[in-house]
C-alpha cells in the first residue's frame, strides 16, 4: 500500500482485501467466513432492512513504532454489542468470536494498517444485523455478523483542533427509555436531518439536550461529551447517551491525573463554566470543542482557537497508549498476533 497517502486520509469507506462474516442460522453461531465481497446477498424481507434490526461497532487497530499492530479495549466492544444485540431481541455473539472475527479481519487486511506517526489508523466496523425475513414485527431467525476494515484519517476533518459545536432543541436522537444505551442504526437514522443541518450551518455536530427536560447535556451525535472545570473532568450522565469506550478510559486518565472525576446531570447553563470541552469517541478520538452555540437562546459558548491543556495532556497518553508508545497499566491494548 506503498501509494496510499496515509497523512491526507478522510474518515469514508475503502475496500480491502476482504471482510470476515459469519452466520447464525438454526439457533446456533456457524463458523467464521472470509469473503471478497463488498455485497450482501439478503431476503428483500430481511428484518434489518424494515425494522432496524441492526447493530454496529467502531473500534481501531493501531501501528507502533515497534511495527506491531494494537487494538484497544476490543472486549468492551464486544461487550456492548451483546448489549445492543439483546436490546432489540437479536442473537448475542460471544465475545471470543467476535475477538477472532476482528484480529482474523485485522490480520488478513494488515498491509492497510496506517504507519505509525502518520496520523491515520485501521477503522473496523463490525456489524450485526437481521437477514431473515418476517413481515410482522418479529425479530429475525437468520443473522449475520460481518467485519470490514479501512484505513481512516480524523473524523472531524481538522483532526485535533477546536470546532464548533451546536444545540437545537427541536430534535432528538433517542429517547430516555428507547435505544439510545445502545449502538444501534436507528439512533443515527434518527440524528441524521439534525447533523446535516448543523453541517450545513457550518457546525461540527450537534450537542444533544436530553430529550425529556431539555434541560441537561447529553452527547454529540458521533461521540460522548466532557468538559473541564477547575480540575475536573465532568462528563454527562444520561438514560439515553452512548457509553463511551473512549470516555470511560479518558475518566481512568483523568483520575491518574489527579482529576476529580464527575459523571452527572449537567445543566447547559454550565457550558459556562468550563475551560475546555470536548468530544471523545474512537473515530472522534478527542475532538476539542472551540464553541457551542445554543441556536434556541442565541447564546455562544467558547473555549479557545487551541486546545486546551488538559484536553492536549489526555489527548497524547490515550494515544501513547493505544499505539504502544506508553505503559498500559490496565491491560487496555491488545498486539494483533
Ligand atoms: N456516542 C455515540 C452516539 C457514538 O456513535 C460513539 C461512537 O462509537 C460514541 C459516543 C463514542 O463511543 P466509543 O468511545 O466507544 O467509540
Ligand atoms: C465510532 O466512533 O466508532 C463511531 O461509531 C462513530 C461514528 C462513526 C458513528
């Protein structure tokens, strides 16, 4: 992959070699396929496609300076796709199948892992969804779990520099007691009318209120929220935001820090008070927040044209660690073997 410009990478798909798939079908896991395909073959009435039977995983493989190839909390992954996968009644994939299907996936595509020090890593999407048919609503009898990978640069074009952020209060992306706990279509279905608008108006995305009061923070569109007050890490907590695999290991880094580390309610009134702010996931990585704009009350937050410091200390030991370059005491990184 000599030729690819891994330092002028985007965040859109690619192919590669292949993908691993695997079907369950008669109540049981088959075993791992691997295929050359960029196509799904599936009944015109497989659930996913009428009734939002599908969820997904993002998770990253990085290159080291040693050469070696890492993949970070891949377990927690796993985890919440059981999570998704029993939230909307679809059969729940072992953790150590979907570890294979990934490093077998990693593995098999690993020319297109990015260098290390160019800024850009091996995205993999993992993906669950209904293929059997039904007409009623019924959960499927037929599933298919397939992981792909591409080779991806930051989400957010300006990777590592503030961008502006916005609130509008007539949409939601999920409700209080619907999906949004879990990583599944329909919430970015739901988010999409929002996202594009805010892109429109020149905005990285949306910041989410929760949607019974509107009155707390609840997450970006693509990734969970933090913002620092004093010396602590405050980050929302909400009956209907994604739990961050990012944003639980930024909570660890923060109390090594030294930081007080706070999970609550927050009021977007105290969007006044930070000094830095920011969005965490593992295509958002941290994307530092230079403005929230409250479109509502026309009311402008701002925190800076540059990183803050903490946020720029956070940034760096995650990315120390997930690259190998920095100690791993909790056992966070995986080597693709
Ligand atoms: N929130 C939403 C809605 C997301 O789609 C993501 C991305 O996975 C995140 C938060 C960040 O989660 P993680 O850090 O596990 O990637
Ligand atoms: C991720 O960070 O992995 C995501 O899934 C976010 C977005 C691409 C949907």
């Amino acid at each position: 992959m000599e030729n690819l410009d891994w330092k002028n990478l985007g965040f859109g798909y690619a192919d590669t070699n292949c993908n691993v798939r695997c079907y369950y079908r008669d109540g049981k896991w088959g075993e791992l396929e691997v295929s050359e395909s960029n196509e799904i073959t599936m009944h015109m009435a497989a659930t996913c496609l009428h009734y939002g039977q599908e969820a997904f995983e993002g998770l990253k493989a990085y290159r080291g300076k040693d050469g070696k190839i890492r993949v970070f909390r891949i377990e927690e992954n796993a985890r919440r796709m059981q999570a998704s996968a029993r939230g909307i009644l679809m059969p729940e994939l072992p953790v150590e199948k979907f570890k294979e299907a990934v490093f077998k996936a990693i593995k098999l595509n690993q020319e297109y892992v990015p260098p290390f020090g160019s800024g850009a890593t091996l995205y993999i999407r993992p993906l669950l969804i209904g293929v059997g048919p039904q007409i009623g609503v019924k959960p499927a009898t037929e599933y298919l779990f397939v992981v792909f990978v591409m080779p991806v640069g930051p989400y957010f074009k300006e990777g590592f520099k503030p961008t502006d952020y916005v609130i509008y209060r007539e949409y939601d992306r999920a409700a209080p007691l619907g999906t949004g706990t879990i990583k599944v279509g329909g919430n970015y279905a739901a988010s999409l009318k929002a996202g594009v608008r805010a892109h429109n108006e020149g905005y990285s995305a949306v910041l989410y209120l929760d949607a019974r009061e509107k009155k707390y923070l609840d997450e970006c569109g693509p990734a969970n929220f933090f913002g620092i007050k004093g010396n602590s890490y405050v980050t929302p907590k909400s009956e209907s935001i994604l739990p961050s695999i990012t944003n639980k290991s930024l909570r660890q880094l923060a109390q090594d820090m030294g930081m007080t580390v706070e999970e609550r309610r927050i009021p977007v009134e105290e969007l006044a008070d930070f000094s830095e702010a920011g969005a965490c996931g593992t295509a958002a990585v941290i994307s530092p927040v230079r403005s929230v704009y409250d479109a509502d009350k026309d009311i402008r937050y701002t925190y800076g044209d540059e990183p803050g410091e903490v946020s720029q200390k956070l940034y760096n030991k995650l990315i120390n660690i997930q690259c190998g370059c920095e100690n791993d005491p909790y056992g966070w990184v995986s080597i693709v073997e």
